[in-house]
C-alpha cells in the first residue's frame, strides 16, 4: 500500500494481521525492502502480531528525495507512518541502516516503542570503510543503477552456501537490490557516512536485543556487541554461520530468538 506524505512523495508499506495485536514495525536494509522479511512473517502472524513493514524512501515501492538524506528524516518518515495509521506504539525490529535508523527513531520517538531488536548495524558510521563507499557511489552516479552493484552486494550479505541451497531466493534479493532507485541508494549512503549515536545511547530506556551473524563483514559482531554495550540493559546474541541476512540465512534459528525477545514483552503495550 501507498501513503501519500506532505510534498508529494509517498511511502509503501505492508501492514497485515489482526487489528488488535501488537504491532511489530520493521525497516530493511539499505538496497532491500521489505520483502527481505518475508521469511519472518509467518512466524509473527502465527504469534499473534500484526506485522508493519516500511520500505525506505527510494527503495521498494516507496518514492525518492533527490539529495542526501539524514537517519532523523528516515526515522520521521517511520513516525509519520505510524501517525497515519493511527498505531501509537510498536515493537521495532530493523536491519542494517534500518537499525541505524531504529536507533534514531528511539532517541527522537522513544515513547512510541514498547522494545527494539537492532540487527546488524552500527552506532556511529563506519570506521576505516570510506573509499569502499566512494567506489560504490560512484559506481552507481556513472551507471545511473545499482546493477553493477547487484551481484557483489548480495554476496556480502549471504553466504555461498545459501546461494547454492536456494538460487531463487538468492536471485530475487540481488534483483530487489538492482531495482533500487539511484537517488535512494544515493540518499542513505549519505546518511550512514554521517551519523554518531554512541555518545547518545546511554540515554536510552528501553528493552533492547542487539543480533548479528557471526560473520558479518560489513557490520560485523564486534560493532555489534558494542552497540549492546551502549545501552543499559540490553542484550546481545549472535547467530553463527550467517553474513549480513541472519533472517533470511537461517530463519529458523532467528524466528526463535525474534519469538522469544517479543514474547517476552507482548503484554507490554
């Protein structure tokens, strides 16, 4: 579905379950969309949520914004979601930049979540990573696509193995990932390459489960646990095995830890 925004532009979501169970909001990595939770869905549904997924402006069917965007605008455009819809207070689960801009959602909207799952991400943007990100930039401002970036970035994200287990799967994220707008690729890179919650995470009051796959290369377990670290009270666990995608490499495993934290903080509303 489309929500029209103010300016114009309009954010899609999928929002699915009974209208009486908590809502579970969640935000994709950068170059996916909300398809890249498809294998959490059912797991949710089955437990009695109400599932909301967002896709970032530029991604999925969600419209661009030429120039860079910041992760406070991509958190206000989650707020004004769930403005919209009339849905006070969420379980947020979010991903890679997703969880980036989970952070700012609880620093700006802190009181309209009950808990946070962060996965994969990073409190502050990527240390030692610059030329990697001007290459990618660049790649995509000449080709005016993320084509070129298609097939390298997905392999970031899964493992070998994954691919030669489910090709099909494998093939429709790097395709969800080649069919990303230039200006929303553009947008968000500017957004990881600027941003530092760790001074302000101590700030936070809130349950908070920090997951990442063991190997991840881009936003790898160390960054992770830190991040735990940051905030008082919250956890950390790790999903060995998995790159970038732990819920969607092993969604069994990740269905568990995701049923358990959210189960344990369902009667909060």
């Amino acid at each position: 579905m489309l929500l029209p925004l103010t300016g114009g532009r309009r954010i899609a979501y999928d929002l699915v379950g009974a209208e009486d169970g908590p809502t579970v909001c969640i935000t994709h990595s950068l170059a996916a969309d909300g398809g890249s939770w498809a294998e959490q869905v059912p797991a949710l549904l089955q437990g009695g949520f109400r599932v909301l997924r967002i896709d970032m402006r530029g991604h999925g069917g969600s419209d661009p914004v030429a120039g860079d965007y910041t992760m406070a605008a991509l958190a206000d455009d989650v707020a004004a979601v769930l403005a919209a819809l009339d849905i006070p207070r969420v379980h947020y689960i979010g991903l890679s930049i997703g969880g980036m801009l989970g952070q700012a959602f609880a620093l700006a909207h802190g009181e309209r979540l009950i808990s946070a799952l962060w996965c994969d991400t990073l409190p502050e943007s990527p240390q030692g990573a610059r030329d990697a990100w001007d290459q990618r930039i660049a790649t995509v401002r000449r080709a005016n696509s993320l084509a070129p970036l298609a097939d390298a970035t997905v392999e970031r994200w899964l493992t070998d193995d994954f691919k030669a287990r489910h090709p099909g799967r494998w093939r429709q994220i790097r395709d969800t990932v080649s069919a990303t707008t230039p200006a929303g690729y553009l947008g968000c890179c500017a957004a990881i390459l600027d941003f530092d919650f760790a001074p302000r995470l101590p700030e936070l009051r809130l349950p908070l489960l920090v997951v990442c796959g063991s190997d991840d290369p881009g936003t790898p377990a160390a960054d992770n646990r830190r991040l735990a670290s940051l905030v008082p009270g919250a956890r950390y666990e790790e999903i060995a095995g998995t790159k970038h995608f732990p819920n969607v490499e092993l969604p069994d495993r990740f269905n568990r830890v995701m049923m358990d934290w959210l189960e344990a903080h369902k009667r909060a509303r």
